[in-house]
C-alpha cells in the first residue's frame, strides 16, 4: 500500500505544485510580504469555507473543495517557506529557486507522513473528508494559539509541524476525493 500511497501523493503534490509555479510567474512572490499570522489566517479561511460547503453542500462563487484543499497546501508550504526567511531575504524570488524551495518543503511533509503513516497505518484511508477538515481547523486554532503566545509553548509541538499536518491532512483529502 506505500508505493499506491507515494503514487497517490505525488499526483495530488504535482498539481499544487504546477498551480504554485503558474501563480509565482503571474504574480511573482508578492506573498513575501505576508506575515506569518496572515498566512494562517488565509488558511483558515479556506479550510472554514470547506467545511461550510460541506454543511450546506452549495457553493456561491466559483471555488469548489478541490481548490481550497489545494490552496491550504500552498499556503502551508508559503508558511514554511516564511518561517526559514527574516526581514533580510529577498521579497522577490526567482521562480527556479521558488522551486527548489517548494519541493525541499515537500519532501520535508513527505518524510513526515510515511513516518506517521507508519506508527498509524494509515488510518486516513478510513477517515471521512469533514474530519480531515475538522483536524485542519483544530491545527488552524493551535497554530492561532502559538502565534498569539509569540512562539512559546510549553509541551507542544511548534508551528512547523502543524502547517506539515494540515498539508498532509489536505492531500490526503484530495486523495480521496480523487486528484490526481
């Protein structure tokens, strides 16, 4: 099932990676500016907005659950992208290097799952969609709680960690949902 698991992965990966790469040359890293807590917030929205359509099962604009689950991917990587730079790196990026960065994220959150995937067995798999969204939102508010403790925490995990679960909650979303 880890080679089906790794396929699985990776496709979902190379779309958001692909509307990731498309974005960065229309706009170029304009999310360099963004602060941290406005990127969890941008998160947030898109996982509260899931789980609205998912309650009342009508959308009124045209962003469906496919590209808000892909948007929370990207933004999480943009989160830990954000996390390694200060006030000193470069605003604008070169779409290469935009690149190598995303895929070193990546491969990061990747490790991490077959790690947990390992000691979980892939519990996922059996998991509804809405819980894989209720688990990103508890994230969203722990993260929230982070932020609003300027980092400090006392037995928990930091807010890497937290952005690798909620991408991975999301491509195990889309997953199931059937992206590839």
């Amino acid at each position: 099932m880890a080679t089906n698991t790794t396929a699985e992965y990776d496709a979902v990966i190379r779309v958001c990676k692909e509307l990731f790469l498309k974005k960065t040359k229309d706009y170029g890293t304009a999310w360099r500016i963004l602060r941290l807590a406005s990127i969890t917030d941008q998160i947030f929205i898109k996982a509260q907005r899931i789980r609205t359509l998912e309650e009342k099962q009508v959308s009124k604009v045209g962003e469906d659950i496919v590209s808000e689950y892909i948007g929370i991917i990207n933004y999480c990587v943009i989160a830990m992208m954000q996390l390694e730079m200060d006030e000193n790196s470069p605003t604008e990026m070169k779409v290469e290097e935009v690149e190598l960065v995303f895929d070193k994220k990546i491969a990061e959150t990747k490790e991490l799952m077959f790690a947990k995937n390992h000691d979980y067995g892939e519990a996922w798999r059996d998991m509804r969609i809405n819980s894989l969204t209720d688990l990103i939102l508890m994230k969203l508010l722990r993260v929230k709680q982070i932020e609003d403790n300027l980092g400090q925490t006392l037995a928990s995990e930091g807010v890497k960690a937290n952005y690798q679960d909620m991408l991975n909650y999301a491509a195990f979303a889309l997953i199931k949902l059937g992206i590839k």
